[in-house]
C-alpha cells in the first residue's frame, strides 16, 4: 500500500518543478538581454561610437600611424573653391604669365616641332589670350613674322612693329597720341571676332589684369580712350568719304558741261 501511495506524490513534485525551472531559465535569459541593452546604451559606448563615427571617410596609411580623415562635404566644398580662384569675377580663366610661355614657340626651333605632340600657340594682347595655333607656324612658327608674340603680351608692339623685348617693354599707356592705342586695341578685336583664333582667359598680375582677373584702371584708360579715338577715327573717314564722293559728283557736272 505504501509503495503505491509514494508513486503519485513523486509525479506531483515533478509536475511542480518543472514550472519553477521553464521560470528560472526565462529570468536568467532576460537578464542576459537586459544587459546586453543596457550595454549597447551606456555612455562610454555611445562616446566611443560618436568618437569614431566622423572617421568613415578616413584613409588609413599603413605605412603611416596617422590618420588622414576627410569629410565627403568638406572635399567637395573645397573642389569648389578651387575652381573659383581659377576664373575671374566674370567667369574668365585665370592664366598667368608662366603658363602662357608654356604655349610660346622659340625662334629656333623648327616648324615640325613648332606644334608636335598637340603643342598649342597662345598670345596675349591688352591682357586677353589667345589660341591661335590654327594660324600654324607659317605666322607664330620659328621663322613666322609674328613669331615673337607667342607666349607673351607684347601688346606695344603691334602698333610699333618693334618685335623684340624693347619694344614689348614700351608702357603704351603714356603714348599722347590715342590713334597709337587704338591700333592696338583694333587688333585685339581682330583676335576677338576671329572665326578659328579661340578666346583662352586673361593673363592676371599684368598691366591690364591684377590677381583677381579684375581689369585694371590701365586697362580701362587705354581702352576707353581708343575707343573714343576710334569713334573720332570712324567720322573722320567717313567725312573723306563724302567729299570724295561729292568731288567726283561735281567733275562729272563739270565734264557733263563742257
């Protein structure tokens, strides 16, 4: 009787233990995730990420313990103002005098060697720049007449035909007589209005540029008073004009007379 009275009480103790021990699991299961939150949360480990996180775009030198880090808007910001100091206020290439010999063709070379390799042929007049490189060397070639003017602004000299360094240095800007400016202001509009000659920047740090690109009050004078030469030029002209044509009116009245 006593053996079959011990087998129910066991199957309810285990029947009873078995919940407490599916609860104690859950606990500890709960505790573990708990912590791992709270963790995942704390502020050391939030700092750290905070700390690391700007360093995405970092490159890492291997060779080198430092780090180079870089950040993606700052780059492209600065690409930018780059570009920027490259034009002028009004959107000009900035070229100096140094980048405009580059494109320069010496005198003794040859006229096959004048242009190899896609060497282009740049001049500069009242401070704009040209490609002209479609004139070829039989102009701006080593044995061309307007050799001397590649590579530089030797803008005195297309008045003067002076082509040499004198000639060049001559400050155009103190000549009394405006109909000497307007020759030269002519023949940059020549450059200008060209159908093949290519319009390249302005040479900055000379007479008629300054850093910037800005035009200077050189510039501004020379052009101004050629072009107010040339108006007084243009009327002049066309008064010769006039009376050559009422000249050759009035002999033929008189041959019509006789």
């Amino acid at each position: 009787h006593k053996s079959n009275a011990a087998t129910p009480k066991t199957t309810t103790m285990r029947r009873k233990t078995a919940p407490l021990t599916t609860l104690v699991w859950l606990i500890i299961a709960a505790s573990i995730l708990l912590s791992s939150v709270l963790e995942e949360r704390s502020p050391i480990k939030m700092m750290a990420v905070a700390t690391t996180s700007p360093n995405e775009g970092c490159n890492n030198n291997d060779n080198n313990d430092d780090q180079t880090c870089t950040d993606p808007s700052t780059e492209e910001e600065s690409a930018t103002s780059t570009t920027t100091k490259q034009l002028s206020p009004s959107g000009e290439r900035l070229i100096t005098s140094t980048e405009l010999a580059s494109h320069g063709i010496k005198s003794t070379e040859s006229k096959e060697a004048a242009t190899a390799g896609g060497h282009t042929i740049w001049l500069s007049i009242l401070g704009r720049v040209f490609d002209v490189t479609s004139g070829g060397p039989s102009y701006y070639g080593p044995k061309g007449s307007y050799n001397f003017y590649s590579g530089r602004d030797a803008s005195p000299c297309f008045h003067s035909g002076k082509n040499n360094e004198e000639g060049a240095a001559v400050n155009l800007e103190e000549w009394e007589d405006d109909k000497h400016l307007m020759s030269v202001y002519d023949w940059s509009q020549f450059y200008e209005k060209h159908e093949t000659y290519q319009f390249m920047g302005v040479l900055i740090n000379s007479k008629y540029y300054d850093e910037n690109g800005e035009e200077t009050d050189v510039r501004k004078d020379i052009v101004e008073r050629a072009s107010k030469a040339k108006i007084i030029a243009d009327k002049e002209k066309e008064a010769r004009k006039k009376a050559r044509l009422e000249k050759r009116k009035a002999d033929r009245e008189k041959n019509m007379k006789k």
